[in-house]
C-alpha cells in the first residue's frame, strides 16, 4: 500500500496521493506527498500521523466508503484552510 503511494506520486501533477486498504474491520490510508500539501495534518483528523509529506492512518471500519468520504472531508477542509 506504501508502495502504491508513492508510485502514485510519480504521475506529472499529482501533489498527494491516498492508498486504501481494508482487512477484516480496519481502514488503512497511506499518504504521500510533495512539498506543498502536510499529508500529516489530514491523517491526523482521521486519528493517524507522520510527517509532513509522508503519514498514514489506520481506522476501525468495514465500509471502505465511509472512510473514504471522511478522508475526502478531510482533504476538503486542509485546502479550505491553506487556500483562504
């Protein structure tokens, strides 16, 4: 899954790339980025962490699409805030 994001981060402009997988009832979300979006301050609102260009999350979960509309959300809100 790491390895999917940061392939993923190879494509001509991508700035961040989000990797889902889920096992049994756990949601789990690798990040990447360059150095314009803190992929940490996103996971961290899904109850993960890292660093600013490389973090992740695990999330108790059996619905892969719940998650990914909360990953959204959350992506929603750090544009919202770093590009007011």
């Amino acid at each position: 899954m790491a390895k999917a994001a940061d392939k993923l981060m190879n494509i001509d402009g991508i700035e961040a790339s989000f990797a889902l997988l889920r096992a049994d009832n756990t949601v789990t979300i690798s990040a990447r980025s360059h150095d314009k979006i803190n992929v940490q301050i996103i996971m961290q609102k899904l109850g993960g962490g890292g660093h600013f260009d490389s973090a992740g999350a695990q999330v108790a979960a059996t619905d892969t699409r719940e998650v990914l509309s909360k990953l959204r959300e959350a992506i929603d809100q750090y544009l919202d805030k770093t590009t007011n």
